[in-house]
C-alpha cells in the first residue's frame, strides 16, 4: 500500500527572536512560552519565493534518501496558500522546473492552510492509485510572513516560515488509516487575507479548535474502533501553545502529555507543523499508532490514524 | 467503480459579441469563427464571486439529479486560479456555505488551469477511494474577466465566463480509464498573471499545444492497447477554433471530425470546456470511449481515457 516513506523539512536558520518581539506588545516571557509557544520565528529571506522553499524541502529528502531517483517523482502536490504567483501558474509547476523533475510529473497545487497536510496525503495517495502512479512528493510551503502584518499582535507573533516534503510510496512503514475531514465556510471570514493583509479573529479560531478538534479525534478514534490508549502519540496542528494544551486537557485529562507540543523553534508554520512532527517525533520512534489533525483557514479541519505493522 | 454520474454548467447569458469586439481589433468575422472560435463571450456579472459561478452549477447538477441529497456530499473540489479571495480561504470552503453542504465535507481547491478538469477526476476519485468518501462534487469556475485586460488583444478575444459540476459516485456510467499527465515549468513564463492582469504568449503556447497534445494522446493510447478507431470522440481543451483544428489534423489526418468543436458561445473557458464537451456531446450519446485532454497553464497537460461498458 502507499504510504509515508520519508519526510524532510527546510527551516530557514534567519529568523525573529519571539521574547523580543513580544516585548514589543508587553508581553513577557512566561507569555511567550506558555501561551504563544514561540521563542524564535524562523523567516524566508526577502529574495526567497515560496517554490525556493519547496525545493529546499525537496532536496534534502532526496539527500536523505539516495535510493529515491528524484527522475522517478510522477507526482507532486504543493499545499500552499501562498504561493509564487498571482493565482497562476501554480507553484508546483514552478517546482517542477527548480528541481529539474521529469516533465512527466502530475503537478498541482492544493489550496488548503493549516488543515493541509491531512488532506494532502489522502489527495496525493488517492491520486497516485486513481492515475497508477509510483513515486509521489507532497510539499507544505505557506510562508505566513509574506502576508502578516508586523504591527499585528494577532498574528506577528504567532507564525513562523517553513517547508516540508514527504515521499509517498509503496512499501512505506507508516500507513494511513480512517480520516474524517470537515468545512465550515460561515467562518470563512475569521482567518483571511484583504488587500494583501492576512487577518485572524484569534478567539474565534481559538473556540472553534477547542470544540471542533477534541470532539473529532473522539469521533475518528470511534470510526476506527480505537480507544485513546490505542494511540501512542497525537500530532496536531500548532497553532500555538495554549490551543495544543487546550485541546489535550478537553480531549483526555488522563495523557494531555501524549499531545506532541513542539513549535518553541518555528512557531506556525502552517501546514507544515503537522509533518515537522512526524519527522522529528514519529519517523525512528517505537509509535506504532499515531492520530494527526489539522485545522483552520476555510474553516477547515481533517484527523487521520497513521499506522505500522 | 467511482466515476462521472451527472455534469452540469452555468454559463452566463450576458457577454460580449465577439464579433463586435474583433472589429474593434480588426479581425473579420471569419477570422473570428475560423481561429478564434467564438460569436460570443459569456461574462459573469460584476457581483458574481467564483463561488457563485460555482454555486450556479451546482444547484444545476442538483435540480437534474433530484436523487442526489446534496447533504450527502462529502467531499467538494474546486478548480480554480481565480477564486473569491486572495488565496485564503479556499473557495471550496466559501461554496459549501453557500450551497448548505454538510460541514462534514472535505473540500479543498486545486489550483491548475485548462488541464484541471482532467487532473480534477483523478484527484476527486482518488480521495473519495483513499477516504471511503461516496459522493463528490467536482466543480470547474475560473472566470478570466477578472483577470483579463479587454485592450489586450492577445487574450480579450479568447477566453469566457463558465462554470460546471460534475456528480462523481459509485454506478456510474462513465468510468475513468488510463490517464497521463506532464508538467513543464520552464514554460510558465508563457502564460502568468502579473500586477493582477493575465499575460499569454500566443504563439508559445500554440506551439507546445501543437507539439505536446497529439503525441500525448497517441501515448495514450498505446499505453491503454487502444488505436485510434477506438475511440468515438476527442473532447480537448477548446483553447481556439485554431488550435482544436491543428491538434485534430496533426494527431490523425483521417478523421479530424472525431475532435469536437464546440466553443461558438463560450469561448475558451478554461477548466470548464472539457466538461461542458461532456456535458453536451458524451453524455447523452451512444460513444462507448471518449478520450479527453487538457493543456495549458504551467505549463501543465493532462490526457484520460472515458469509457462506459
């Protein structure tokens, strides 16, 4: 079966220090840490584009695995809501020509933000068995600094700039399993960009994750015939600290520690938060089952059980 | 097996006489059926969104198929580079409000042009299989008067309005058969939009249609054990009455009326003129194999075999 074979990421090394930007907004340390999650910012340079960023991800999956022939990718799926250009062409086909890839790629972009990486990995899977495909490369680039706002205490703090890449194929160790998805455009207006400006209700976006979230991981756990005790480790979006630890406390007071919290380096970084912990925390573990959830921008949100024999 | 149930459009009546305007440029009335290929243009109005378009079809698609509850819609893709906002949200999200779809729906936008729809079957087949999803809306809307500039006579002359929806389940009588797909990025250039206004390399883009689309196609066919008598009829991206006409007469000299022409009152439509070929002319007929293919922005290409028992 398809599945996860590899991931890679690219973090840009340049960044903000977070304890001084929060100091900025009067916000202490103990803020920044316990409620942002936050102490540094990683940030693209100025020259970089979103597709650079791909290809660094990119690359340093290909470094990492010498066995894949980067000539034998017939699929590429770049999740971004922020990409090169102006709505075309897509930046997956950008990607295509950077990384020198066959011509005979599949390349599209998936519009999704912070729910995105969920998706992206049933879409790529589904993709590649519906078109007979071998070799797929799902990227998250969505380099948040392109579009917020400095001055904004909303969001200045929270987000931070980073790319992943995931190779999809078959005899891959870890397997998805069940996945529930969902869409509420009514709150399409709580997280949105209006002349060039990205904007965030943050409380609503707060309340929805904290109602929405725990209620769906219990309602995949249930579809899959799974008690939480079946789940070694829950990797969730982050969206900064205080939504992971509120999530965790409302979902299972017993394991709050069970929720991956790991963004005191990178911030949100979007759709690629979820695959930054697969790689750092679920890639050489002993896990044997792991539950993931996105969720954001649209409003939109998707939990999945990723599995080994 | 999953595949196309029903397809539905909108295609707005108010446009532009295309006559009118080829005069304005110069071009007589048999330059613009002969190589443009369209007497009118459909444009949206003003206040018509993406989504609206969208929605449009849609509830086109739901009043033909009355025994398709749209609450059993659980996963929704739109196909667009000109969606509602500025890249977040997605408009998938924006049409599940408006259409009250169930906030249980997986919907996300795929960003690619003329060779979406083509991509768009594969990709929404594949996630509902890879998910255990059972109904899908397959939705096409990239409208170019938002983004084309009406004294560029490159492009105003080209491109219309149009919108479609296609019911993707289970018993379907069209089934999707061998498909193939390419990618060339270093083409992008070709066809982009800069500043908010589109730009396309005529000539360029003509070329790689010309050169790319035949010998895909004859792939194709070889790849699926299939010769050209097999199949009853081409349904490629109507990109000009031109280009239709060149691809027909280089891939096979016999019977170039096996390419359906059929742009007249739409104009070149983007991801909508395959399956509104579909629509019009596959559905209903006796065909037992159509062929289809899209090309354009990416540059990105895409050719699938349709086939019913």
């Amino acid at each position: 079966m398809i599945g996860i074979k590899s991931i890679a990421s690219y973090v840009p090394t340049a960044g903000l220090d977070n304890y001084v930007q929060g100091a900025k907004f009067g916000k202490d340390e103990a803020f920044m840490f316990g409620k942002i999650g936050a102490s540094f910012l990683p940030r693209k340079a100025a020259e970089q584009e979103t597709s650079d960023l791909c290809v660094e991800a990119a690359r340093a999956l290909f470094a990492n695995n010498p066995e894949l022939d980067p000539q034998a990718i017939d699929v590429l799926i770049v999740v971004t809501q922020n990409g090169d250009e102006e709505g075309l062409p897509h930046t997956a086909a950008i990607v295509q020509d950077k990384l020198g890839l066959s011509t005979r790629v599949a390349a599209f972009d998936v519009s999704l933000g912070c729910s995105g990486y969920v998706y992206g990995l049933y879409a790529i899977k589904g993709f590649m068995q519906a078109a007979g495909l071998k070799n797929g490369l799902l990227i998250t680039a969505d380099p948040y600094s392109k579009i917020v706002d400095p001055e904004d205490r909303n969001t200045t703090m929270l987000f931070g700039d980073a790319a992943t890449a995931t190779w999809m194929g078959e005899n891959a160790v870890w397997q998805l399993g069940e996945a529930r998805f969902g869409t509420d455009g009514s709150g399409a207006e709580h997280l949105k960009v209006s002349d060039g400006t990205f904007f965030m209700n943050g409380r609503q976006v707060f309340n929805f994750a904290l109602v929405k979230v725990p209620a769906h991981l219990h309602e995949l756990l249930e579809a899959s015939g799974l008690q939480s005790a079946d789940i070694d480790a829950f990797c969730i979006h982050q969206g900064s600290a205080a939504i992971v630890d509120a999530v965790a406390r409302r979902f299972e007071e017993q394991h709050p520690e069970k929720f991956v919290k790991d963004m005191l380096e990178t911030g949100n970084t979007v759709s690629s938060s979820v695959p930054l912990l697969l790689q750092k925390h679920m890639l050489d573990s002993s896990w044997k089952r792991v539950a993931i959830s996105g969720f954001g921008v649209g409003l939109s949100w998707g939990s999945a059980i990723l599995y080994r024999d």
